[in-house]
C-alpha cells in the first residue's frame, strides 16, 4: 500500500519512524512518501499562500502549487483524500474500506486552507478525524495512515488480527479489561477466571465484559437488545 503526503511540514511525519509503521515501512508492506508542496512553488522566495479574496483573516494555499504536487504523484487507481473538519467523520468501517485501496493521496492543508477550486478539481473524498479544529492537516493524515495500515496484511501479528475480530467486527464492542503478572497489585487480585485454565468460561467471561464496559462508557454503540443484556449481566454481580 502506498501513501503519498501532500504537505508544506513533511517533518511533522518523522514521528512515524517508530514502533509498529517503522517495521511495516522496513518490510515494504506500506511506503509513506512525503511530498513537499513548498518545491511547487512558481517563484524564488518560495511562496505558496496568499491572501483570501474578499477579505478576512490569514492565508490560503494557492491552486496552482497543489495541482502540480498533486500531477508529480497522481496514478490510475489514486484516491485522493483531502483531511479537514468538513468531511465524514473517520471511523473503523471506513478504515478497513480504506485498507482496500493500493494508492492514497493524502493532501494537508495549513494556515486558513486552500482554495476551493483545486479541491474540487482533485479530491475524491474528504474526512475528518473528529468535531475539533486543528492547525492542519499533518496530524489527521498521520492518524489515517496509522489506522489503515494495521488492516496491511502482515502490519500486525496473526494473533492481534484475531482477537481484534471479536471485539472489533463480530460485535462492534470494546476490549475487555486484561491483566498481566503480578498476580496481586495493591490488594486487587487478578478475576479468578483467567487463572482457571478454562479457556471456554475464559471466552465467556471476556464477552460479558466487552459488553459491560460498552453499556458502562459508550452505550451509544449498543442496540436496545443489547442493553438489556448488559444490565441482565450487571445485575447478576
Ligand atoms: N478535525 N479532521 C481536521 C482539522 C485542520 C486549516 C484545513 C480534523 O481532519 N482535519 O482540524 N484540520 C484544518 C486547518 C486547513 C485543515
């Protein structure tokens, strides 16, 4: 899978050169290129902003410098995403439709943004990462391109793959709470369950507890069936 970054800060994506998308970039299983959008530029200082017509505070990026960053990386089968708070909001389905795609385009704004006329000329889609204003696009172009990546086969472990299905797409609900060693930590004892062996009550009791803790912090998430099941679990204690 690639990504190609449209940016006037590719430095702010030197944080991916750690950990999980470090190793996937090592093994060729993802490529990030960081475009430049300053090296466009149509004069010698460099310019890339101006000031809006009609008015009103700050600078815009200009068309022409976005165009032609986006001809020097553009392929047949190139979606391009422009990152702002006007779009969808991202979500996990989006994501894994995201991870099916062989070439993105992820194009940053800065400053006020830029002008209309080459995002309608350009993007095919515009998301969001939340209902909340940021300084640019970096940090949104970093957070797609860390959660698509985990749905490049061979990015995570087998195993993190499949616990993931439970919680993630078998129900949509959250993780149960894990516990690691020591098996006592300021008096709160490890659930006895997982220290049973018995994998079946194990599997059982991690499924009420993806339950109840959804009911408990996102209840939003949960059908009506599925609240009553919780509270069913929830009073059983
Ligand atoms: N939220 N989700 C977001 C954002 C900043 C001016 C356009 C967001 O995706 N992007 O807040 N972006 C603005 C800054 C140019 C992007």
């Amino acid at each position: 899978m690639k990504f190609d970054v449209l940016t006037l800060f590719p430095e702010m994506f030197d944080t991916l050169n750690s950990s999980i998308i470090k190793r996937a970039k090592e093994k060729n299983l993802i490529e990030i290129n960081l475009i430049n959008i300053r090296d466009f530029s149509k004069d010698k200082h460099k310019h890339v902003d101006d000031t809006p017509y009609g008015g009103g505070a700050g600078m815009l990026i200009m068309p022409d410098v976005v165009y032609d960053a986006y001809n020097s990386v553009k392929s047949e089968n190139a979606k391009v995403i422009y990152l702002s708070p006007k779009g969808k909001v991202l979500n996990q389905n989006k994501v894994k439709e995201l991870a099916k795609s062989q070439h993105l385009i992820l194009l940053c704004g800065h400053y006020e943004g830029i002008d209309q006329r080459v995002l309608d000329e350009i993007v095919d889609e515009e998301i969001s990462i939340g209902d909340y204003v940021l300084t640019g696009g970096e940090l949104p172009a970093m957070v797609l391109i860390d959660s698509v990546s985990r749905y490049v086969e061979g990015v995570l472990s087998k195993d993190s793959t499949n616990e993931e299905s439970f919680s993630e797409s078998k129900e949509n609900l959250l993780e149960y709470p894990e516990y690691t060693r020591p098996l006592e930590f300021r008096g709160k004892m490890v659930p006895d369950v997982l220290t049973s062996g018995n994998h079946k009550e194990i599997e059982k009791w991690r499924k009420e507890q993806s339950l109840i803790t959804t009911y408990k912090k996102r209840p939003e998430l949960l059908s009506e069936e599925q609240k009553k099941e919780a509270i069913k679990l929830i009073n059983k204690k």
